[in-house]
C-alpha cells in the first residue's frame, strides 16, 4: 500500500504499517496532609485530606468515569480491515454494514476481512468506492448483523484543548484506546507517496496531540460526548530524526467523512468533492542545480479553467496568488484552501524562459 507523507508525512500501510494513534497520558493526583491539633492525642489523630487534594482525586475520576463510558459505547463501532497487504481500521457508518475509512487503507484491494474491534468472527467485505483525492473510502460487509454504527459529531465545534480518543488496532492490537487534545484545527496538509509523488490533500485537518502509528489509520477519533469527530489519517515527520514527529497529527474532520461516505453510499461515487482544481496535470520541475523550481504541467484539461486562460503543457506554475509551489504538493495544497468558482492569479514560467502571469477561474476537482 502506498505510504504517505506530509511536510508532513504519512507512514505507508503495509503489514503493520497503517496508521495509529497513540498518546499516554498520565494522571497524577495529589495526596494532602494533615497537621494535628496541639495537644491531641497522636494515636486519636487522623489525617485531613486538603479540600483541593479532595477535589482533583474526584475530578481525576469523573474523567476516568467518562473514558470508560466513550469506550464502552463506541468501541463495538470500530473494527480491524485486513487486506492482502496489510491492516489498518474502520469505523462502522450504518446498520446496513457500510464503513468508513482511508483510501490508502483499502489501496488497491477490493475485497477485505473485517474484525469487530470487540471481537468476532471476521466478515467478507467489498469496497463500494474510494475518493484517494480527501484519502476516503467505503466498504461493506456482507453480513451487516449486529454490528453497531458510530455517532458522527459536528467537527465544527471542536475547540482547542478539547480531549478526544483514538479508537483503533495498533500493530495489530485489535481494540486499543489512547487519548490526547485537540491541538489546532483548519489546517491543510498534503501527503506523498513513496515515489515522492503528490498524494492525498487534507483540507480544514484537525490536529491533535496523539501520535500515529502503524495500525490505527482509517480508525476513530472521538469526543467525550462519544461522537466520532474525525478520521486519523496523517503524521508528521521530523526530517532531523528521519521519522516521525511526536505529538503532532493529523485526521480528517468528520463533517467531510459523512458528506464524501454520504455521495459513495448514495451514488456508488464522489460527485461534488467541492475542491477546486486548475483543470491541468503536474509534477514537480526541477531547475539545473536539481533543486524544485515549480508544478510543471504534463496536461491540460480540454474546456477547463487552466485552458481558457491559456496555459499550456510545459509551463510551470511557481507561484498561486503570490503563493510559492516549488512542487507539486506545494500546488495542491494551494488549491485545497480554494473554492471552485474563485479567481485565482497563476504565475508561470514558460519553456523559452519568459514569465507571465494569468488569471484562472478554477473548476471542481473531478472525483
């Protein structure tokens, strides 16, 4: 399966290398002491415990309270995907036995296993549709029987700081929970795959504190009101340690899984991926000194935005709106924070060596 990158890197799915989600946080409460009365009696004396001691002890365990509530209700949603490749995790989407969960999870395969996370006989399942663009896919087990969708929450409203819990199999081990924050949201982050190619854009990202791993891609994250708010999909990656960054990662927010699982289940396909897109085909140019100059393009869209604005094949793009794109990831980035319909300014570089600037209404990026 592919593995994915971000500026910001996606670890590859593969026996063991989808994605995780894994935090450890510890709880540590206070214990108070007393202090005796003068002139009592030491073996009467017993030993106060400090109103605010009293307190953190009593709101350490209503949250403790509140873990164990989320499991218990969304764990039975969550399940293991098996494919000839390897195995990440999905989240059951409803009682006809669709589930959610990454395009690079499903990759190439159209037929899978699936594991309740709570245990069972695994399930045949098929895939109903992939959208690698937004890193979405559907499958659906054949036998649908008592299986439990998830609750999906409005991404929305997620604040900073706010808890949430990844549900999910980490190398394998089916029905793990870990827990973080939520670090930031609105970000968008792009993936490449391991020829370096521009994979997968995540617009409008939640970042979270938990950190991925192999195993937990595809999974849940989920609120303490127990609604799955987003999808782990993404890691980042720390190029001085060669691996992957700790604390920092990324899933897709919830509001976009239920409206691209809502098109797939209801037309067999994404119609309205509401991304904009240049109508053109890219990848990245390199100048004489090997370093990335810009997006160059391989192909343009007949009637598409790029086309009427007279870009042609072999013109690189460096720049959206004063934005730089030294690479092909750059570009898609770009677009991902752009609407179809908008009026976007294209600097390019042209084969003979001019630059020239054009204004470009974007189209819809097909699914």
């Amino acid at each position: 399966m592919r593995r994915a990158t971000t500026t910001l890197s996606k670890p590859q799915l593969r026996a063991s290398k989808a994605l995780l989600w894994t935090l450890s946080l510890a709880l540590v409460s206070a214990a108070g002491c007393g202090t005796r009365a003068p002139g009592a009696n030491p073996a009467a004396t017993a030993t106060a415990t400090p109103p605010v001691a009293a307190s953190a002890e009593a709101g350490a365990e209503a949250v403790e309270t509140s873990y164990e509530r989320v499991i218990r209700k969304v764990l039975p949603s969550i399940v293991q995907i098996t494919t000839g490749e390897g195995l990440g995790s999905g989240v059951i989407y409803d009682s006809a036995g669709h589930i959610v969960t990454n395009a690079h999870v499903v990759g190439t395969a159209t037929t899978f296993e699936v594991t309740p996370a709570t245990g069972g006989p695994a399930r045949k399942a098929t895939l109903v549709s992939a959208f690698p663009a937004g890193d979405l896919a559907v499958i659906k087990v054949d036998d649908p029987s008592g299986l439990v969708p998830a609750t999906f929450g409005d991404s929305a409203k997620l604040q900073e700081g706010q808890i949430v819990l990844a549900m999910g199999n980490p190398l394998g081990l089916t029905g793990s929970v870990t827990q973080g924050i939520v670090s930031a949201r609105g970000r968008t982050v792009g993936g490449q795959d391991q020829g370096g190619q521009a994979g997968a854009v995540i617009a409008d990202a939640i970042q979270t504190s938990a950190a991925i791993n192999p195993g937990n891609s595809g999974g849940g994250l989920v609120d303490l009101d127990a609604h799955v708010v987003g999808i782990p999909t993404l890691a980042a990656s720390d190029p001085e340690i060669g691996g992957t960054a700790p604390g920092i990662g990324f899933a897709i927010p919830s509001n976009t899984v239920t409206d691209i699982a809502g098109q797939i289940i209801k037309n067999g396909r994404v119609l309205n991926s509401h991304r904009a897109a240049l109508g053109v085909q890219v990848g990245t140019a390199a100048g004489r000194d090997g370093r990335p100059i810009g997006a160059q393009i391989g192909a343009v869209q007949p009637g598409g935005g790029a086309e009427k604005a007279g870009i042609k094949p072999g013109d690189v793009i460096v720049s959206v709106n004063g934005t730089a794109t030294p690479t092909a990831s750059a570009l898609s980035s770009v677009l991902a924070e752009l609407k179809p319909g908008d009026q976007c300014k294209v600097e390019l570089l042209e084969p003979e060596g001019g630059t020239r600037t054009v204004t470009v209404t974007l189209g819809e990026l097909p699914a």
